[in-house]
C-alpha cells in the first residue's frame, strides 16, 4: 500500500508506538500518533482541543458523526496517523473520514489480522498494552503534513446495527482518551437523538452521567457534557421500546457457578395525559424556628409557594409550620382549589421565625391528617435544627412514627445547614421508606427543594411490589423497599439471582385504585459476562445500605466484614471502605492469613489516618462531616452509573513510596466483574484473597511461555494488558507475570 521503503519503515514504527502509548485498559476514541523518526522526546505531542460526537438512532440503526480538532503546539512539521479502534462485536458499514475538507480513504485492520500484529510488537517494545484490543480491529490513516503550531480538524461518520438483548438495546462509543492528548480536552461532547416505532421506556447509562429530553414517547435527545477533561471510560448507552404503560427490561451477569447479577429498569411513558396520573396527599411541614430567620426562610418560603402553585387539581394538601409547638393551616388534608390555595398563599406569607424546634409535635400532626387512606401521602419536612422541646430522643421519637405511622406515609427530609441531628433525619427516611436531602449553607433552598417536587409531582404508579416466576431465586435486591413511579421518572434495581432460564417478571402498583400488572419473560443466563458494570454498580448499593446500618446503629463484625470483602471484591474504593479494606489487610498480613505482595490497597500511614477520621465522622450525628457521610452513602446506595460508585473521591488523594501525588480511585480496574488494583509496581488481583489453589505459574513477560498463554487462553489478554508485573487467579490457577 506504501510508495516507498521510507514510508515502509515508518509505517513499522507506527505500529511500535502504537502500543508504547496504549496504556489504558480500555478503548480510545481516535487519536494521532507521530511515529519515529521524530524531532520530538513523545509519540503523542499533539493537543486534542475538543471532541464532538453526534449520533442519530432511527429504531436499532445508528449512524456516528465525529468531529475532532487537534493542535500542533511544535515548532516542527510533523507526520502522522490517526487511528480508530472499532467497538467490540459492531459490525461497522459506511466509514467515512473528512481531513481539512478532504475525503481520505482509511485502511481496516480487522480483528484476525491485527491479533498477530499486536502480539509480534509486544515482542519488539517490550510493552502489553496493546493486548486490550485483541479481537478488535482499527482504521487507521496516514495524516501529512501536521503544520507547526498549527490545527488538523478530522471528520468521521459511520453507521452499525445496535445489539438487542433481553428487551434492550445498547450502542458504545470509545471515548478513552487518557494520555492521548498532551492537555486535558477543552470541550467533550456526545449527542444522541433517538428515534423509535415503538415508545421510547428506558433510558440509562451505567459509564456517564446524561441528560435527557423527551420530544414525545418516540423521540428523546441524550447529550453528555465535559469540559478541561481526559475522559478515561467508554461510553455505554442502553434504552428499551415497548408499547405498554410501563416498560420493563432486564440485563444480567453470571459467571462459572457463581450466583448472578441483574438489572431491571421499569420507565412509563414521557408523554401521559392527565387522566394516567394519580391523584396524591402532600403535608408540607416547615421548620420556623429562630435559626431559620433571614434568608433561610425566605428561600424556604418561595420553594413552599413553588409546591402549592403547581399542585395538580385534584390533589391534596395541609401545610404545617412548627417551632415551638406545630399549627396545621386546615387541620386535615384538603383538596388544592383556588379557594385554599390562596388560603395557602397568605399563611405563608406570614410565616415569620420564631421560637424552638418541636420536631415530635410536627411530624405527629403530619401523620394524623391523612384523609384518603387509598392513595399516595407524602410528608415534605424541611428542618435546619435538632429537637429541642418535646421528645428530644432519637430512639423514642422514631418508635412513636412507627406506631403512628399507619397509613404508610413517605416522609421525605430537607436538612438546611450542618447543625442538625442527620441520624435522626436519616433514620425517618429508613423507616417511611422514602429518601433524604441536605442543603449546605451555599446552596439554594428553594432550587432544592422545587427540584425534588418536580419530580414527585404526578404519581403514576404506586405501591409498587416486584415478583419473579418459578425456577429463579432473587436476594439482596436494591432499592429494598420499591419507590413509586412519577411522570418522568424511571426505576433502576439491582439484585442477585440464583438458577437460569426463562422466567416472568411482574411489576404491580396502584393506579387510582385499581391494580396494574406489567409482565415480561426474559432469560436470566447461565453465563454472560458482557454486562460487567452490573455487579460493581450491584456491591456500590449494598455496601452503602450495610454502611447506613453500621452509621445508624453501631458497628456489628459480620457487616463490616461483608462490607470489606464486598468492596475489595468490586472496587468500591470510598474513604469508608478503603479504611476497611486497609485496616483487613494489615491484620491479615501480621497473622500470615496473606503476603504483603497480596495487598490490594498500598500501605500508606498518613493517608490511613485521613481515612479512619472519615470513618470516624461516618458515626457523628451533626456538623458538617456527618452530613457529607450521610450523603456520600445514599449516594452509594443509589449508584446507577460508575461516578456515582466514588463518593468522596476528591478525598483519596495519596502520596506514593516516590513522592508522586495520587489518587486510589484511579489505580482500580474491573474486569471480568471483579476490581485489580495497582499496588506498587504489580497489579493485584482480589480475587487471590478470596481463593485457594496448589496451582501457581510464575511467567516472565515477553516470554515464548508469556505468549504461550495468550495463545491458550486468549481471555487472558485483559490482565496482560495492564502491564510488565500481574498477579492474577484464572481457571483455578494462580498466575504471576514478571518483568
């Protein structure tokens, strides 16, 4: 294909630095290599200024545009290539590449060639990264001249068939661009207008976090946004069709003979008329204590007219404020009609503070006035104090709401400030089986808690009760205690399962009192690993809910060991845990129950004391460190997507054993549903703590023997491909690569 040997011979090197910078263990979007020879100390000198993707999906055909723009910042004119790895299992017609204007044409290393390709240059550069691509295959262009100091804009687009599994449909862009870019990126962004015959139900992502507009029930917009950013994980989007009221769908992950993972998503329609939506009872109850004086009560005052004015017709309402004793406006629940809307309005213009804070009496009155027994009743209370009159004890305030509790009634808490009792807040929202929100003093009161009644505004479906057909056993599934279902809201659960096969799924709820029952059959499998972020988002909910119970009632040794293992197992590294995790390993190691090469966390003493005082205020019931852990853990227990699995991220920063700065969170590694860390110069596999085998094989990279076993066992290439020295346990055998 080359006109000349020169070019031969540069288009050996390129393959050589390919691999050199290849270093991440996932997929990269597309990137320029200046290969050898060069005037420059790196291969990957050019600047990636922004990434722009957009995808138009008319029913399970996408079609992919791609615009990218880099820049030179050398003094040198340079030659290059881009290169384009093409997603595992896509089938990929219609590639086209636009350089500064011009169509090029691209050249397609498939899958079967490249295979031995990657392998002969890990045996010339001595480096593995390149094994993550095995079985996949690249685009790739030659790009000259690169003008110094200067931009190349690149276009691509193509178009792919989306897989269809167990009732949804997935599509994945590589947007791994970590160490790609000489300068983190100015601007990333990924655009997806989606187009169905059927309605559109679920909407998800497990990788990002996105934001979705409805158009109507057969057309959303899906878009991401990043800026000053080195995106470091592909992008992973998945929905569903389905012409029922509710849509449900399900993913699932199972390996060897262990039990399995699974997701289910139940989304309603976007588009519902008036007469689908359930009527509901709300009791707003505020807080007009003297702490609340001056701008807190303003914002709170605005956010309670916000609620009233926007009440559906035929819904109810009572509002009670409190301080020193509580006052009902009406006395019980009454219908949201012009005459006690005004009334509303003009109470709570006079809310003025005053006072203690009587929180028995209040929540008391809440509970007492339901009028419709049948239908839905939630409890806003928003509080920035702690019980000063009445009953002030936790543990006597929280059995009184059990007991007058009986009509089920969700009371959802709005902690303002630091200086209020977050156990007793959090303890409310367990036992009503509802959620809780804190607003720092920077924050908005009345952005906040709008925000939340705009998403419980219109019921669709309520008391909801999840059953599984025969032949399937389901445990430990998140959330425990199903939310209802609102006008554009969706449900995500996580869960456990035992057995395999086809089965029925039905989800029941309340619906203006009658009962709606929605049914599917999907196959829960014997073996699939293709889902592998279902188990780590699976252990982030379990390990937050077994953190609660430790943060409110006390440590017991069996959560903390569960939590331990479960975090170790899948990577869940949070202050919490990776104290832990340390605390395990370090107990372990003096007892000779492991060596200290097996340790999955590095032993760090200052940054186990930063960690153990996070652990400490997980148990403290006020000021500010106590709010951050209460809201760190619901947010692990309601993780959907990875981001949401590393709360307190910004607080695993770390110094290595050569001074450099690092952060924990980015030294793990999940594959093939369970974490390998990087521990010193080895990458450990956690796995090795949890079994036990006579079967170890000691291999030194680049080895005949090294690629011996890539050639045996192929599935071996994602722990090869993190680097010189692995310790990693496959096929019951423990295998250590060696440099």
């Amino acid at each position: 294909m080359f006109k000349s040997a020169l070019t031969k011979k540069i288009n050996i090197f390129f393959f050589l630095f390919v691999i050199f910078i290849l270093q991440q263990t996932i997929l990269a979007d597309g990137l320029i290599i200046i290969p050898r020879p060069s005037p420059l100390p790196t291969p990957y000198p050019l600047e990636v200024v922004y990434h722009h993707v957009n995808v138009t999906i008319n029913g399970n055909i996408a079609e992919t545009s791609i615009d990218q723009e880099f820049y030179n910042p050398s003094d040198y004119l340079l030659e290059g290539y881009y290169i384009f790895p093409i997603p595992k299992g896509a089938v990929i017609k219609d590639f086209s590449m636009v350089i500064n204007g011009e169509e090029v044409h691209a050249e397609l290393l498939d899958a079967t060639k490249a295979k031995q390709i990657y392998e002969d240059i890990v045996r010339q550069i001595k480096d593995p990264a390149l094994l993550e691509y095995s079985g996949q295959g690249i685009f790739k262009v030659r790009i000259f001249p690169i003008e110094p100091r200067n931009t190349k804009k690149i276009s691509i687009s193509y178009r792919e068939v989306l897989e269809y599994d167990n009732g949804m449909y997935e599509y994945i862009y590589p947007l791994n661009t970590e160490k790609f870019s000489a300068k983190a990126l100015k601007e990333v962004s990924i655009k997806i207008d989606l187009k169905t015959n059927k309605e559109i139900k679920n909407i998800y992502s497990p990788t990002h976090s996105i934001d979705v507009v409805n158009k109507d029930n057969h057309n959303s917009v899906i878009s991401f946004e990043e800026e000053n950013t080195k995106p470091d994980i592909d992008f992973k989007f998945y929905y569903s069709t389905d012409n029922d009221d509710i849509g449900l769908s399900l993913l699932t992950y199972k390996t060897g003979n262990e039990d399995g993972y699974f997701m289910l998503n139940a989304a309603p329609s976007f588009i519902i008329n008036d007469d689908e939506i359930d009527a509901k009872d709300i009791t707003f109850v505020l807080d007009v204590s003297g702490s609340m004086a001056g701008d807190k009560l303003k914002q709170a005052k605005r956010a309670l007219l916000y609620c009233i004015n926007n009440l559906n017709p035929d819904d109810g309402f009572e509002i009670i404020r409190f301080s020193t004793e509580a006052y009902a406006l009406f006395d019980k629940i009454v219908t949201a009609n012009e005459k006690n809307i005004k009334s509303a309005r003009i109470f709570i213009d006079k809310l003025k503070a005053v006072g203690g804070t009587n929180i028995e009496e209040a929540i008391s009155l809440a509970l007492k006035n339901n009028s419709h027994s049948d239908r839905t009743h939630l409890v806003i209370f928003i509080t920035d104090g702690k019980p000063t009159i009445g009953e002030t004890k936790d543990v006597n305030l929280i059995r009184k709401i059990e007991k007058s509790n009986t009509g089920k009634t969700r009371i959802f808490t709005f902690g303002i400030g630091n200086e209020i009792n977050t156990h007793l807040l959090d303890k409310i929202t367990e036992l009503t089986k509802a959620t809780r929100s804190y607003i720092s003093p920077n924050e908005d009161i009345e952005i906040k808690i709008s925000g939340f009644y705009n998403k419980v505004q219109s019921p669709i479906l309520t008391n909801l009760t999840l059953n599984f057909g025969r032949g399937i056993k389901t445990f430990q599934i998140y959330p425990g205690s199903l939310p209802d279902l609102f006008r554009g809201s969706s449900l995500t659960i996580f869960g456990r399962y035992a057995g395999n096969g086809s089965t029925s799924i039905t989800l029941s709820g309340k619906l203006k009192g009658e009962t709606k029952k929605f049914t599917i059959n999907p196959e829960f499998t014997k073996n699939n690993i293709d889902y592998d972020f279902i188990p780590p988002l699976w252990a982030s909910r379990r390990i937050g809910y077994l953190l609660d119970q430790i943060r409110l009632n006390g440590e017991d040794k069996e959560i903390v060991d569960e939590i331990t293992q479960l975090a170790r197992e899948h990577g869940i590294v949070t202050p919490y845990t990776s104290y832990l995790i340390m605390e395990d390993e370090e107990i372990r190691v003096r007892r000779n129950e492991i060596v200290d090469d097996f340790q999955t966390l590095p032993p760090s003493p200052v940054f186990r004391t930063e960690i153990e005082g996070d652990y400490d205020a997980m148990k403290e019931k006020s000021g500010d460190r106590s709010v951050t852990a209460s809201e760190e853990l619901q947010g692990l227990n309601q993780a959907s997507n990875y981001g949401e699995t590393k709360q307190g991220s910004g607080r695993m920063n770390y110094k290595d054993d050569e001074g450099y700065e690092r952060n924990l969170t980015q030294q793990v590694r999940n594959i093939q549903g369970r974490a390998i860390y990087q521990s010193g110069k080895f990458w450990v596999d956690s796995e090795l703590q949890k079994q036990k085998t006579n079967n170890e094989k000691r291999i030194q990279f680049n080895s005949e023997e090294y690629f011996e076993l890539l050639k045996d066992k192929p599935e071996t290439a994602q722990f090869l491909a993190l680097g010189k020295n692995v310790r990693f346990y496959f096929e019951k055998t423990f295998y250590e690569i060696y440099e």
